[in-house]
C-alpha cells in the first residue's frame, strides 16, 4: 500500500537527516512519517468496515 511506502520513506530520510545533522529536514520527514501513519489507520479501518458490512 502507499501509505506503508510513504512511513518507511519518510522514517528513513528522517533518521538520515537526523543522523547528517540536518534537524529542519528531520522533523518535517518524521511529521510527515506520522501523518502517513494515521493514514495507514484510516485505510485499515475502512477496510475492515468494509469487509464486515
């Protein structure tokens, strides 16, 4: 799914930017890691209702 590919991407620039010393990029990679993750949730529970239903 695209919302697993976007936490890994984002987590894994995050922990580079973090580990180059870029901390601006850091913080917006793993803000937007965070986000992907409540997306992951979301589609999660749809397709669960979905399947219930």
């Amino acid at each position: 799914m695209l919302a697993i590919f976007g936490v890994l991407i984002c987590a894994a620039v995050a922990v580079l930017a973090f580990l180059i010393g870029i901390v601006f990029l850091g913080v917006i990679m793993a803000v937007l890691a965070v986000i992907a993750i409540a997306d992951l949730i979301v589609v999660i529970r749809r397709l669960r209702q979905r399947h219930t239903v």
